[in-house]
C-alpha cells in the first residue's frame, strides 16, 4: 500500500510518502506559521524524489486535529485538493495519535502516554493512551494542572506544550524531546486504519470554537 500523508496540525509542517511499512520520502520543517507556503512544494519534493505520481498513490492522510486552527485548515484543504484531483480516498488521523506513535517502544514499556498539543490559549489539549497506545479517552482541552493530573503511575509525555505540564505531575514522568507529529506516523497510522475501517473522515477536530469575530 502506498499513502502520501500531510500534516500542518500543529508548530511544524510535513509530508511523507509511506509504501508497505518504510518511509520512502519525507519532509519536516518546525514552523509556527507559513504553513500554507511551503506544504504544496514538500509534497512535490517528496513525490519528486521517491519517483512516485498521484495515479500511483492508494490513499491519502492527513492530521485532523486538534491543533492551531489555520494549520488544521491548511493540511485538510490541501489534502483535499489533492485527492479530488487524484482520485483517491483521504483519511483523517487525529493529531495526538500520530504523535504518541512516534514514541519507541522501549520509552513507554511499562508507562502510560500523555501527549500535550499547544492550543495558543490558556489550556492545552491533551490526549492519554495507555503503553500500546491504545486511547484511554477523547481528546480534551484542559488547564495544565488539570492536565497534569490525568494520570497516575509511570508516564511519558509528548507534545510541543508537554514542558507546561511536566513539573506539574509527579515523579516518574519521562519527558521526550518529541513535539509536532511527523507525516511519516500519519502515513502508518492511515494506512492501518484504513485497512481496519477505523479512520477519521476528513473534517477538522475541533475542542472549542473558531477565534473569529462576526461582523455587525
């Protein structure tokens, strides 16, 4: 199977093209902002050096959220974009599986995970998942110590707003150096999921409403 995933959910942008369990191409770039300029040209770097075309692709992959709410737009629409042209399927990953997937087996063997996403406000959006990564609940927007007290016993946390968490909690927590998710675990993710019939449909995962104000 071969999936082309994109992700822009959160503070970095990627794109992977993933073929029966190996990444064959992959970019990633740690951003805040500008997603929207640079996700198009590292799709087309990573189809360019893995010598891949759409027609070639099975699915396609992309973070759903919760993240930054621009960033979550910009990945879907992209996606979208490129799998009405193609023709093929999209499957939503939710952004705090993809980054509790990329942590080693080895560092949450006997630990749950707590992976912590920045919501650029007062909470964080926070996700738990006990050592095989199984999901112990929905994803949620809580305060940090509200956050910090999800867990009891041995946990890793993840996430690029995990250091607002961390000295709250007690001790046994492993912090990882890991923050946004790379495409390469929505690609795996994706294309598990999709064999299973358990992806997310393309359509933002939002936790509160859009920071907009209504015209008068």
């Amino acid at each position: 199977m071969k999936v082309l995933a994109l992700d822009s959910a959160t503070s970095a942008c990627s794109a992977a093209l993933w073929q029966d369990g190996i990444v064959v191409a992959q970019r990633f770039m740690q951003m805040e902002r500008g997603q929207s300029e640079v996700l198009v040209p590292m799709v087309a770097e990573v189809m360019a050096e893995a010598g891949a075309s759409f027609a070639e692709l099975d699915l396609l992959a992309v973070t759903v959220g919760p993240g930054a709410f621009t960033g979550i737009r910009i990945g879907l629409a992209t996606a979208r974009a490129l799998a009405l042209a193609a023709a093929k399927p999209l499957a939503g990953i939710a952004t705090p599986e993809a980054v509790a997937a990329a942590i080693p087996p080895a560092e949450r063997a006997g630990r749950s995970v707590l992976v912590v996403l920045d919501s650029r406000r007062d909470e964080v959006w926070v996700q738990a998942f006990d050592t095989d990564l199984a999901p112990l609940g929905d994803p949620a927007a809580l305060l940090p110590l509200e956050a910090a007290k999800l867990l009891a016993g041995p946990v890793v946390a993840a996430g690029d707003a995990a250091s607002l968490v961390v000295p709250l909690m007690r001790d046994g927590v492993l912090a990882t150096s890991l923050g946004a998710p790379h495409a390469a675990q929505v690609a795996m993710l994706a294309a598990r999921r999709w064999a299973e019939g358990t992806a997310l449909p393309p359509e933002p995962l939002y936790l509160r409403p859009a920071d907009v104000t209504m015209p008068k």
